[in-house]
C-alpha cells in the first residue's frame, strides 16, 4: 500500500531557559486509507510531531513527508492537501459555526459556492444545524470540537491529523466524535490522530505507535500491543501493606508481568481475565487473604506504559514506584487513585 | 510521452506571480472581514473607538477647558484634532490584544496549516483596524461638529489631515502586532501596550500646548509622532504653515512602517 505519511529520524529542541529534546529521532510510516495513532503521555513529543507534520514548525533534523511532499520544500503543497483538528478547539469564538467554516473554506482557495454548500453540509453532518448561526462562544465544549473538525475537513483533505482530538470531553461527547471520525475512514480518509487515551486508540486506529520522551518506544497492531502486555489487568484491593506484599507474591504466576503494588493495591496485566481472577482467588483463599476489592479492568496508557517502560505516565518523580519481586518492597504512599484521569 | 516532461512555457512565471498576488488579497479580505465581524460582537471593543471619544472630548472641553487659553484659538478646534490622533493611538492596542488572543487560542496554528498566504494574517488583522479607525474619525467629526468644532480649512484640507490622521494610525498598528506577536498572552499585551501609550498621547501637543511643559520634557513632546502627526492635522483643519508638520508626519510614519512590519512579519515567522 501507499505510504501517505513518511518520517524518518526527525529531531526538534525547543531554546529557551530550559531545553528540550521534543523529538529525538522519531520514525514512523502511516499507510493510506489507514488510522495511525500517536499514543503518549503529556510532553512525549505527540504534538510537536503533529506541528511539523502540518508545517507549522520546521524540524531540527531528519525528513518528514505527506502524499510525497517534504513539509519543509513544499510547505505550500502539503498545506493544500491537509486538515488539521486541534486539542485546543481553534475556533473564532465571536464568529457563528458558519462563519468559522466558511471563513476556513476561503481560507483554502475554495470557490465561493463550494465554500457555502460544504459549510451547509458539514454543519449537518456533525448535528451543528440548528447552531450555525450561533457565535461560537454559546457552544458547548462537545460542539467546538466537532465544529474545529469540521472546518479541518471543509477542503476534503485526503490526509488528517486529528491532535488529542477528544481530551477533556465527556463520554458522550467523545462517543460521538469517534463515530465521526470512523465514519471519515470509511470514506478513505488517512488519519493520523494523537491520543492518550489507549481505549481512543484501540478504538479508531489500526496501527499504533507509543511514543516516550521523543522516541517510539513500541510499534504494532493494537493487538499485538496488547498481547505484548497482557489484554486485562486485574486489581486487587488489600486491607495492608503487609497483605498487599503477600498477595504479590501470591498473584506472580497468573501473567506475563510481574505483579504491581502500589499502596495497598496490587495490579498484574494477564492474558485470560476470567481464568486468572478464578485461580487468584482460590490462591488468596487458600492463604486466608480476604481482599477489599477484586476487579478486571481494562488496561490503560497508565499500563502501557508501565509494561514498556517500567515507569507510569506522569512519574517523572515517583521513583519509588518500581515493578516489585518476590521480596517486593516497591510500595508508594497510595495519595493517588491507580490509574487517575484515564477513562474507564 | 515525452509531452509530459516538457517543462512550462515561460509566460507561466507571471501568470503565478498574479495569482499570488489575488490570493494574498484575497486571504487578507477574509481575516480583515473576520477581525471587524468579531469586533461588532464585543461590546468592550465598539465602546472603545465610540464612547471613550466621545467621553474625552466631553471632559477635556467641559471639565479641563476651561482653565487651558491657547492664544488664537478656541479650545475645541484646539482640541480636535489632538482626540483624533489620541482616539487612534488608543485603539490600536485592540490589534496587540487581538493577535495576542489569536496565539493563545490556536487560531494561529491553524492558519499556518492552510495553503493561505502567510501575510494575509497581519496585513489581515491591520486592515481591519484601518475600517475601524474610519468609523472612529467619522464619529469624532459628528461629536466635533455638535461641540463647536470649526474646521476652517476647507474640505479638501481636511480630508488630507485625516488621511495622515489614518497613515499614522496604520503604523502604529504593526508596531502594537509586533507587541501582541511577542507577548505570552492577551494580558499581557495590553499591560505593556498602556505605558507605551501614554506619554506618547499625553506628553504631546495633543491637549495643551507643549510651551506649557516642563523644559526637560519639552523636546521630546514637540518631535515625537504623536504631537507632529497633531500638528500636522491642526495646520491642516484650521489653517496655518502645513508643509513642514505634515512633511515630519508623513517621515514618522513612513519610517515606522518601514521599520515595523518587517518585525512584525518576523516575530509571525518566528513564534513557535
């Protein structure tokens, strides 16, 4: 298949008082028609990706191309055959949602009618009807994100870059938007979509990369991914320290990873839930553990990462948190929910 | 097949060059068209070019005039001219402010990723205040003339003071996008755009005559833009020697032009 993004090696480090290696040699390859999704933590080098990708910065080092086009020579180019929706909703906040759209259209060198049927059509499809003519400020968070997406699409770009696109909205809001933009793949629309949520990536892409401190860290299906690391995690809630250091112990044949325990919470990524929750609990029950809470669960970025990489997402601190061993002592103050701020 | 390969006629070159050309206008029209729409829409925006003329003509005629004679004229046709180019002077913080606001909410990041022309957005964004600063002067002409304004110049002079009056307000808006593309935030803009502001409108000629200033400041307030672009206008609307005000106002603004919006299309280029 034809290859619509190219990148090889790319290198960004932003001055100023603090530098910092955004882009540490980043390589990847998104195939037409496909959904490339970029996952990663805050600060992983996603969106400076996305920013060199739609031109709007230039790399230090290494080749970036779309449909062929390197993003630094032919900026014009690759300009006229993107769209670009962003976390932050660039929307005109005093123009109504038509505005925005037909503004964006003329933007693009759109003739006037076009610009006026796809502004009618757009509106429609993403249910903004009724608030066409509303200014922007009245809407809701749920419908600038739609209406940021549709004035990406309003010039029919063949390739899409979608940054964090449903960050901080609700789960409705954000149930919609993926059916959107599923809807955008079947028409063959190449999406590259940032993400860090692993449900939105499971979701919508069809190959995933996790990026890490300007590096891909892991490339594949999100199958195989998953496989990598397990495909559930199971949670076991103890009522101590101590019972949560035993119950480790007692949990480290179940998955592929060792257990986890932070607090009084130990976690192990399995392959089969239902069979290693039954032959957990009959493990506990033969050492008398009675746990607190006993739960399967989907895993998340957190979890991902945490197979990869042995640190959490947001851990640039927490050293204490380390994959612990049969004498385990690796026990953080359990000040925070596992798992806190992804979606279940 | 080797028809394919031939390369473009010469005659193309130009023909791209025009293109360019349309669509830069083109691009231009449709962020100015976007700027002034956003304007009618806050409130703050439209009380700040019609009220607040309004309100300082008001203050420095009834409350201030009185105790201000300025020999061989009456303080209103004095006066007039000095709120037009303070009116301007202050509106042009709105273009800081606005482009400001543009960084901060993306709107920026997403125009860079379109295949518009790169100066569209700030020759976009000063057209804009341009359109604005014509309605200011409109205003300020109606608010004169029920006040007592007399502009004894004839018309044609009066126009040509206007026209310097709207040249000076231009530059001035690259200077303030230079500001709005350099600040972290909206706030920001405008903090730093008011200090820069006030000694220039208020240590002129704009209100009282610079003879009255302190010696020190003296120099300053007779040369800078703002007092000579005054006088200019007031030689221009009232009668006088105009030549060499207007010919000093023209080289201010000229000169801030030529000086600015290379820095402003720089500081756009290289904001990330």
């Amino acid at each position: 298949m034809p290859h619509a993004i190219e990148v090889e090696s790319l290198e960004k480090t932003f001055g100023g008082k603090h530098e910092v290696h955004a882009l540490d040699g980043v390589s990847l390859v998104v195939e037409e028609g496909t959904v490339f999704g970029l996952l990663g933590p805050n600060g992983s080098g996603k969106t400076t990706t996305v920013r060199i990708l739609t031109t709007i910065i230039k790399p230090d080092a290494g080749v970036a191309r779309v449909l062929d086009h390197d993003v630094v020579r032919d900026a014009s180019l690759v300009r006229s055959r993107i769209g670009l929706a962003g976390q932050y909703a660039a929307v005109d906040e005093n123009l109504t949602g038509k505005e925005n759209i037909q503004m964006v259209g003329h933007l693009n060198h759109l003739p006037r009618r076009t610009v006026n049927t796809r502004a009618t059509e757009l509106l429609q499809q993403f249910g903004l009807a009724e608030a066409a003519n509303r200014t922007v400020k009245t809407y809701s968070g749920g419908m600038r994100r739609r209406l940021d997406l549709a004035a990406a699409l309003v010039g029919r770009p063949p390739v899409l870059f979608l940054d964090e696109p449903t960050t901080g909205l609700d789960p409705q809001s954000r149930n919609d938007l993926w059916e959107v933009i599923e809807g955008l793949v079947g028409e063959g629309t190449t999406v590259l979509l940032t993400t860090q949520y692993l449900e939105e990536a499971d979701r919508l892409a069809s190959t995933l990369a996790v990026v890490d401190r300007g590096h891909v860290i892991a490339e594949g299906t999100p199958a195989t991914l998953k496989a990598q690391m397990g495909t559930t995690v199971l949670e076991v809630g103890l009522p101590s320290i101590e019972t949560a250091a035993t119950t480790a112990r007692l949990l480290e044949d179940l998955g592929p990873h060792t257990p986890v325990v932070n607090g009084t919470v130990v976690e192990v990524t399995v392959d089969n839930g239902p069979e290693a929750a039954m032959t957990g609990l009959r493990s506990l029950d033969a050492h008398a553990v009675v746990p607190t809470t006993f739960t399967l669960r989907e895993p998340s970025l957190d979890d991902v990462f945490l197979a990869l990489t042995g640190r959490r997402t947001e851990d640039e601190e927490a050293v204490g948190l380390l994959p612990t061993g049969p004498s385990g002592t690796g026990v953080l103050p359990a000040d925070r929910p596992v798992g806190a701020g992804e979606p279940r | 097949m080797t028809a394919i390969a031939t390369p473009p006629p010469r005659s193309v070159q130009p023909h791209r060059l025009l293109c360019a050309l349309r669509w830069g206008v083109s691009d231009t029209l449709t962020i100015a068209r976007r700027t002034i729409l956003s304007y009618t829409r806050i409130p703050e925006a439209l009380f700040f070019s019609t009220v607040q003329p309004i309100m300082f003509v008001l203050l420095f005629i009834y409350v201030f005039g009185g105790s201000i004679h300025i020999p061989g004229f009456s303080y209103v046709n004095y006066l007039m001219p000095g709120i037009f180019v303070q009116t301007v002077a202050f509106g042009s913080v709105n273009t800081s402010i606005g482009l400001a606001e543009d960084l901060q909410k993306g709107l920026i990041e997403r125009f860079r990723a379109l295949p518009m022309a790169r100066s569209a957005v700030l020759a976009g964004r000063t057209t804009a205040d341009l359109c604005r600063n014509v309605l200011t002067v409109i205003i300020i002409t109606a608010v004169g003339l029920i006040v007592g304004f007399r502009p004894t110049a004839g018309a044609f002079s009066y126009a040509a003071g206007i026209l310097l009056i709207l040249l000076f307000a231009y530059a001035l808006s690259w200077g303030f996008a230079v500001i709005g593309l350099s600040a972290p935030n909206s706030e920001v803009a405008q903090v730093i755009s008011f200090p820069l502001l006030f000694p220039l409108t208020f240590a002129s000629s704009a209100f009282v005559p610079v003879h009255n200033l302190p010696g020190w400041l003296q120099g300053f307030a007779t040369y800078q833009p703002v007092s000579v672009t005054v006088s200019a206008c007031r030689a221009l609307m009232l009668g006088g020697p105009t030549a060499t005000w207007v010919l000093q106002s023209l080289a201010w603004s000229v000169g801030l032009l030529a000086v600015l919006t290379p820095l402003a299309v720089h500081r756009y280029r290289t904001r990330t």
